[in-house]
C-alpha cells in the first residue's frame, strides 16, 4: 500500500552530495515511526560528466520519470523534495489539482541563482525559481546565512534545519591535506 508521506530523491551522481543526503534520508525514513515512501534516483548515476554542465540527458529522462511517477500515486498528503530545483513541479501541481489532491509541498534548498556566484547562473532560472517558492508551502535549508539573499516569496516559507550526516562516508587519500563539507553547492557564508 502507498504511504501518504513521500520524499522525492532526484537524479543525482555518485560521489556528490546528493548522494550523501539521499543515504541519510533513506536512513531517517527507516527510522522514522510513520510509513514513509522513498521514490526516484534512490541508486546514484555513474559520475562520468565532462564538459561545462552539471547534467546529461540521463537527468532529464530521470526528472520526467519522477513527476510521472509522483502524479500517478492517489494518496500523496505530504511530499518532500530532496532539491528544490525541481523542473516540472508545475505540471505535477496541475494533476493534484486536476484530481483534487490536497498535498503538502516542501523542498530542501541547497542554493540558487538569487546567490552570486551560484553554479546555475541561468537568466531565465530565477523566474522558476519564484514559481517554484509559490508552488512549496515550506522549504528547508541547512544555514541561516543565506537568509539575506533569499527573494521574499522564499523568505517566507524558509526553516531553517542543519542536515544529518547520518550515512557520511569519509573518503581517505595520502594526499589529501585538508577535510572539506559543504551542504551542495559551492558559495561563500557571510555573517
């Protein structure tokens, strides 16, 4: 039977940190005392990326795969989204509505392009990105220093929550000098 309570991992690649959040949420779900539905990218794709993006098609075919597969199931009351960056979530609202779904959104935030330097700099994302804020009813991020740089529609739906290194794998190299953790993507944290 499908559980009411779902968390939505997106495609994603080994040995980023996607991978790591998707291990320490599907350790959380087991853990947790309600029925919880893990659906998507659970297994990472082999990271074998060149060039200057940070995707192939293989993220594409992935993202459709899972708002088809989220806007099929009746019974969705509450839905985390493991990245708010979420291509589709429009049409995926849409079916709720269509069927008179009353679902709950919520999305983890791990940057976007409101921050400079932002790895996705895209001129037409930071519409999406509104749309997106409108369409979550709350969203999740791990530091309270991005704060100031969210747009007023993301502002207000914002908790703030560190992430859990429930399954965090450290990775050993003789030439590694120094330990380095961050939550996604790269930006500085101003105070």
């Amino acid at each position: 039977m499908e559980s009411s309570n779902v968390i939505v991992i997106p495609p994603h690649y080994k040995g980023t940190s996607f991978d790591e959040m998707t291990k320490s949420l599907m350790i959380s779900a087991k853990g947790m005392k309600v029925p919880i539905d893990v659906i998507g990218q659970t297994e990472p794709l082999t990271n074998d990326l060149t060039g200057e993006l940070l995707d192939d098609e293989r993220y594409i075919h992935g993202q459709i795969a899972v708002i088809s597969e989220i806007s099929r199931r009746k019974n969705a009351a509450r839905i985390l989204f493991l990245d708010f960056f979420n291509p589709g979530l429009d049409i995926l609202r849409y079916a709720h509505l269509q069927r008179n779904t009353k679902c709950k959104y919520g999305s983890i935030l791990s940057g976007g392009s409101f921050l400079s330097g932002d790895l996705y700099s895209f001129d037409w994302l930071s519409s999406y990105e509104l749309a997106w804020a409108q369409t979550y009813d709350t969203i999740y991020t791990p530091s309270r220093y991005i704060e100031p740089h969210l747009p007023k529609p993301l502002k207000d739906k914002t908790k703030f929550m560190p992430h859990g290194m429930d399954s965090f794998t450290p990775t050993t190299s003789d030439d590694k000098k120094y330990d380095v953790i961050f939550p996604h993507r790269l930006n500085r944290e101003e105070a």
